[in-house]
C-alpha cells in the first residue's frame, strides 16, 4: 500500500498518441527530469497545452494516472497508462470525447484513500491549495496507527492506535475507510470523510448506502461486503476481521509463497485434527479453490479475489445489471438518520438517478425544521426546490447556507442564478465574482459570470474571465464562441 502514489518521478511512462474522435494529439514526455504532458489540437494553433506532472496515482496493478497543478489549483491528467496494454490512452469517460478535454479538478475526497494527510482544499473552493494538497504520498504508518507525533512528543508514552487492539467497530473502521464505497456515500452532518484518523469509528463520518435490489448494482462489490456475506465471517463474527488472513505490513508475492501464506491463516480456523490433511491434500492452495479471482481485475475499486468464501464458486459477482428507482439502504453504518437517507437519495440522482428525485425532495422537505446548521443539507434543498421552481425557498435556503459558510460555492453559484434570473445583475456580479476569483478553472462558472458581465454593459471584464478560465482548458469550444461573440452581447441588452 506504500506504493498506492508518489512523486511523477518515481514512475515515468513516455508515450505519444493521437485520440481519433478528437483529432487531439496527447504525449508524456521528458523534459530533462521533469515528465511533461502535452496536448494539441492540429486543426487549431490555440488549443494546446503543457503541464508539469507532479505525483502518480495508483500502484501500477491495473495503471497509473498523474497529477499535476496549475496555479494552485489541482489536476488530474485526461490521459493514463493501463498496465494490460501497457500503453497510454484517455482516462475512463473521456474515451469519445470530440474536443480537447476540460481540466479535470481532483478534490480532496479523491486522493484521501491514496495519499496520507490529505488537505481541505482552501476554503470556498474545489480543487485549489495554496499550501500542500496532502503531506505524504501512500499509505504511511498513520493512516492505520493515528496520529504518530503523539507517540513521538511524549517519549513512547502514548500510545499510537494499535488497530487489533481496538474493539471490532473501531478496528473494522480503519480498512472501512478506504475499502469500501458502497453505491452511495454521504457525509454525515458537520463531518468530512478526510478527518477521520484511525481509531475513530468510521460511522461518524461516512454513512454507506446500497441498491437494495437485486442487480441493481452499477458498480462491482468490495471486499468488505463480500466478506461480511461469507460464512466464516457469519459464523465468526467479530473475532474475524481482514486481519485474520491480511498482514497489513507484508504481502506473500509469487503463488506458491500466496498459497501457503493464506492457508496457514484459513487453519487457524479450520482446524479439525483430520482436516488439513483429508482434504484435497494434493493441492495446497485453499484460495485457488474458495477464493477465486472474479472478471473484475480491468476496473478499479472493485474486488478481485471473491471474499464470499463460498464452498463452491459460483459465477463472478461482479458485473451485476445496472437499473434504476431502487431503494438504497445503509451498511456497515449504525446511527444512519432520515437526514442521511435523503442525502443519499439526493448523491443518487445527482449520479444520474433521476426516479429518485422524489425521495430525495421529500426525505429533506419532511424533515426541514431539524436542518439548521446542516449546510450540505440546506444546499441539498434548496437545488431541489429551485428544479421544481420554488424559488422563493431555494433562495432563502442558499441564504441560510451562506450564513453558516460565506464561501459555499454550491450555494453562491445557485443563488447568483436566482439573482441573475430576477434581474439582480450586480448582486449576481458581486456573488460571483470573487467566488471566480477562488475558482478560475471553473467554467461553468465563467461562463455565468461572464455572460452577466456582458448584459450589464462591461464586456471588457467578461473578455478578461473567459480568458482566464481558457488558460486551464484551452479545448473547451463553448468558452470560445462566446469569447468571438462578445461584442454581439452588450446590444443584445437594449
Ligand atoms: C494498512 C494499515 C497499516 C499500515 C499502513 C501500517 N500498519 Fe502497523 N499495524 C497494522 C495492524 C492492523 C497491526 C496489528 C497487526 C496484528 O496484530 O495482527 C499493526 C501492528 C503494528 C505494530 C505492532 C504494534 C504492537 O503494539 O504490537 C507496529 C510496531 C507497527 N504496526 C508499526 C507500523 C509502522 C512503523 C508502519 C509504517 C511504516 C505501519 N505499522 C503501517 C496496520 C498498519
Ligand atoms: C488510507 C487508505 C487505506 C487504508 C486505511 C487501508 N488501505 Fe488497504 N489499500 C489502500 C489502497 C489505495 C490500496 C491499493 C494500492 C493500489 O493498488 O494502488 C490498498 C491495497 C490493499 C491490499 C492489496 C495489496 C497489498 O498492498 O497488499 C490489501 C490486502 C489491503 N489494502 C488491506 C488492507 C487492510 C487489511 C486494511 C486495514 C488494516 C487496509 N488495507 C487499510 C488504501 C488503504
Ligand atoms: C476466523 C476464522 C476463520 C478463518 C480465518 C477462515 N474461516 Fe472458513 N469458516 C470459519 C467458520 C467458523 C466457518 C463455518 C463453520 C465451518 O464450516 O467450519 C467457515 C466456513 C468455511 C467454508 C464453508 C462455507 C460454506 O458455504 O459452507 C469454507 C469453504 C471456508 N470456511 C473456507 C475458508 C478458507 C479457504 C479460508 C482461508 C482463506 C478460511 N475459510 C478462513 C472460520 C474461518
Ligand atoms: C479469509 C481470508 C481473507 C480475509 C478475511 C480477507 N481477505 Fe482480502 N484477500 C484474501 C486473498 C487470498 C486475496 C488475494 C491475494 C492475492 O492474490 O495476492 C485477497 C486480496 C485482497 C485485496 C486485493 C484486491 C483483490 O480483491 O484481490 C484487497 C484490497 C483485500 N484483499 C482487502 C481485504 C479487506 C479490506 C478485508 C477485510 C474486510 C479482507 N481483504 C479480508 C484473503 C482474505
Ligand atoms: C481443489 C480445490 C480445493 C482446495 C485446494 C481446497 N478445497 Fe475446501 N472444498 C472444496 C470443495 C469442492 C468443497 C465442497 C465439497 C467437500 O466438502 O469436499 C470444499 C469444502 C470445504 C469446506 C466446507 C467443509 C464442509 O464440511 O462443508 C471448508 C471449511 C473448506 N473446504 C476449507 C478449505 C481449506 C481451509 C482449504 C485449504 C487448507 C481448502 N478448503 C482447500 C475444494 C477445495
Ligand atoms: C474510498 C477509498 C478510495 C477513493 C475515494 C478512491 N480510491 Fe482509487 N482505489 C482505492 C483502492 C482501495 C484501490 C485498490 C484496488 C481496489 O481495492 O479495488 C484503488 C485503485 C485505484 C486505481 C487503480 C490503481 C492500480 O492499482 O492499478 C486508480 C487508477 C484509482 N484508484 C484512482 C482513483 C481516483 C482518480 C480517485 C478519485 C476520483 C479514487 N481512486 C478514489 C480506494 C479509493
């Protein structure tokens, strides 16, 4: 897991291609030390980028994807290497784009299973840092044991969390943490998944939520609810946990070290006197039998190695049928609230889940009066209040928001629109604007600002905004057309 990221440096991978429904030709190359992605549209001398890579992602398994940074703020490269083919391509979901890519912002909430010590981002922002985005690349001793100086500052005295030592909910919590997704997360009230510190339950921070149909998983199953279905772990109970069979500072390499490795942990359990020797004594490797791997090893985030431990494996789990209108229902999440059931509801459609937008509006209107102080929550309500046209509770709830955090860009970009529809140009110029001033690379909202700029007469500042937001995705057609057919708004106003 040490290796999960790290400095580009320490994986460089050249290439050069060209992306045939884009026209867009891609390389990472060196430049003396530095790997450099670079991109260009030949059909057009003004798109084209050049980007210093700073970190890797991901072990090499199934591929790597870099990151790098732009003015502070935080990006992921559109193209990546895929280990099967041992080459480089486009990044999941932007295999048929037509047009050079958008800059891809990576929140904090993606690296906080990668990376160690991982940062807020600066406050009102997505992807901007102007300190380290996070303090340590992989997995460091911290992430399972808690917080290490504690132990250091008071000579060896306190003690830095032992995982096995804790009960099973806090010990569970620690692998939980960064290996299990569910369908749907939600943070619960006042918590940000990046303050969990090991020791603490996982519980307080993430509530997890699944389809409850079957088959209506869109995504592959993780290792934590497969274990949870096997009967080892049904039978055992809480005297089993991934420990059992995982030692989380070495992993067997080679399959004759991996069969005997695992098989010595299986009889510690199994231990009937005849038992090891009476069955199947010509093959040593237990998990070959009763822990196969699945189809799944080309996706992230999904198991490989089917932790059901069933007695006979039956066909890979991992490709269930995507469909919609399920009910969604926690797991591994004791104390889960109404609240936390209408945020998932809300996550869901936000994924695209449309069905599922009456119980997301319904969860959250039933249970308005107990959302004071719940900021995601509010914002939750009011986005759905103003889809069904009720802007007169959207902008009281973006209000209340921005009372309790004044940089909510949900909250500002939302309301600015409210304001920007009811006529209110310069009260949507002065929400905007400094919310763009933290957010350049966000062209969504470059393109509202600039447009209310253009109305309101000064064509000079829109000009300036969207030319600032093309600096991070020199690609993106719809910024430049408006930036040609600039002169043509401010007549449009009379
Ligand atoms: C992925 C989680 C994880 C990471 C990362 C990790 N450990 Fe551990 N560590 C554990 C677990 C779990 C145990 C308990 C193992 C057991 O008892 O089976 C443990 C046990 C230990 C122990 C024995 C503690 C005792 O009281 O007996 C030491 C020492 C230790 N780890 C040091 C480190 C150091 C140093 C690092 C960083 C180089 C590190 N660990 C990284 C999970 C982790
Ligand atoms: C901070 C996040 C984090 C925590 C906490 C964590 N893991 Fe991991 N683990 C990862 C990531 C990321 C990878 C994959 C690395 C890669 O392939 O890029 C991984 C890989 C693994 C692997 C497969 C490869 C290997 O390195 O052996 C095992 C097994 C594993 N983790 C077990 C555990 C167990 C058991 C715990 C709890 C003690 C745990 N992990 C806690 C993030 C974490
Ligand atoms: C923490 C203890 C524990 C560990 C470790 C463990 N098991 Fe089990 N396992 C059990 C218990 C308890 C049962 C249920 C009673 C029984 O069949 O013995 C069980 C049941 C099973 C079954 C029967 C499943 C069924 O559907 O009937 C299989 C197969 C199995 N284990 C294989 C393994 C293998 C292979 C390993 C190692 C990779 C392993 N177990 C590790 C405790 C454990
Ligand atoms: C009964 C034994 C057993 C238990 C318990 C167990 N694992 Fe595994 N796990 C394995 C085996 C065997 C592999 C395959 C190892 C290999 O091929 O290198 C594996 C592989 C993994 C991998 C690598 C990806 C994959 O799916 O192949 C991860 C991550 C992982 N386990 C996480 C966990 C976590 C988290 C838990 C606790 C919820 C857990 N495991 C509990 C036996 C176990
Ligand atoms: C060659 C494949 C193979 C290997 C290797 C293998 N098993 Fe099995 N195992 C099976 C099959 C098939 C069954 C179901 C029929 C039976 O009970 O023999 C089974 C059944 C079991 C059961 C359930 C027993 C019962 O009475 O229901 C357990 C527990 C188990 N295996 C554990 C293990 C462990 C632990 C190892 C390694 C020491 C192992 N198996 C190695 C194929 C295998
Ligand atoms: C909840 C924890 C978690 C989050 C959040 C997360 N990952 Fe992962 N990721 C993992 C784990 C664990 C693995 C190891 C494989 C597995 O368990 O499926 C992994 C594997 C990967 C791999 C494959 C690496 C390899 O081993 O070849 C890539 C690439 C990756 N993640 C990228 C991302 C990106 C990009 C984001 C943010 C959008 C992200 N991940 C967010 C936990 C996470």
């Amino acid at each position: 897991m040490a290796n999960a990221s790290g400095l580009a440096a320490e994986r460089l991978k050249t290439g050069a291609f060209e992306h045939k429904p884009s026209g867009v030709k891609y390389s990472l190359s060196l430049e003396g030390s530095q790997l450099m992605l670079t991109y260009q549209d030949p059909k057009d001398p003004e798109i084209a980028a050049s980007r210093k890579l700073e970190y890797f992602l991901g072990s090499g398994h199934l591929g790597l994807t870099y990151l790098y940074s732009l003015n502070d703020y935080l990006f992921e490269s559109p193209i990546a290497y895929y280990s099967a083919s041992q080459s480089l391509d486009m990044k999941p979901g932007l295999e048929s784009m037509k047009q050079a890519p958008p800059a891809l912002p990576v929140q904090a909430e993606c690296l906080r299973c990668h990376m160690s010590a991982v940062q807020h981002s600066d406050s009102g922002t997505i992807n901007r840092y102007r300190g380290l985005p996070f303090l340590h690349a992989g997995i460091t001793c911290e992430s399972c044991h808690g917080d290490t100086r504690q132990h250091l500052v008071t000579g060896g005295k306190a003690l830095v969390v032992n995982p096995s030592k804790l009960n099973a909910r806090l010990r569970d919590s620690v692998c939980i943490s960064c290996h299990l997704e569910g369908d749907i997360s939600v943070e619960r009230a006042g918590h940000s998944a990046l303050d969990f510190k090991a020791g603490d339950p996982i519980s307080d921070y993430l509530a997890y939520f699944v389809y409850s149909g079957q088959g209506a998983t869109k995504r592959g199953v993780s290792e934590v609810e497969q274990l949870s279905l096997s009967m080892c772990k049904q039978t055992s109970g809480d005297a089993m946990s991934c420990m059992s069979c995982h030692d989380p500072h070495y992993t067997p390499i080679g399959p004759r070290e991996q069969a005997a490795f695992y098989r010595k942990k299986c009889l510690a359990c199994h231990t009937g006197a005849t038992f090891a020797t009476a069955h199947h004594p010509g093959d040593p490797d237990c998990t070959g039998c009763h822990m196969k791997r699945t189809g799944a090893e080309n996706i992230p985030h999904v198991a490989w190695t089917d932790h059901r431990i069933l007695k006979y494996p039956e066909a890979p789990i991992a490709t269930a049928n995507p469909s919609s209108g399920d009910a969604l229902v926690p797991v591994f999440s004791p104390g889960t609230t109404r609240r936390d059931v209408a945020l998932a509801y809300y996550n869901a459609l936000l994924e695209g889940n449309f069905a599922l937008e009456p119980k997301a509006y319904e969860g959250l209107e039933a249970i308005k009066p107990e959302l004071s102080g719940d900021k995601n929550a509010l914002a939750a309500l009011g986005i759905l209040s103003e889809e069904r046209g009720d802007y007169k509770q959207a902008q009281e709830l973006f209000q209340e928001v921005l009372k309790l955090d004044p940089r909510n860009l949900i909250a500002i970009s939302n309301l600015g629109t409210l304001l920007a529809k009811s006529g209110d140009l310069q009260g949507a110029i002065a929400l905007w604007r400094p919310a763009f001033e933290r957010n350049e690379d966000v062209a969504g909202l470059a393109k509202n600002l600039a447009q209310v700029e253009c109305i309101a007469g000064d064509t000079a500042a829109a000009r300036a905004t969207l030319q600032k937001t093309l600096q991070y995705s020199p690609g993106l057609r719809d910024v430049r057309q408006m930036l040609t057919h600039l002169p043509a708004c401010a007549t449009q106003k009379q």
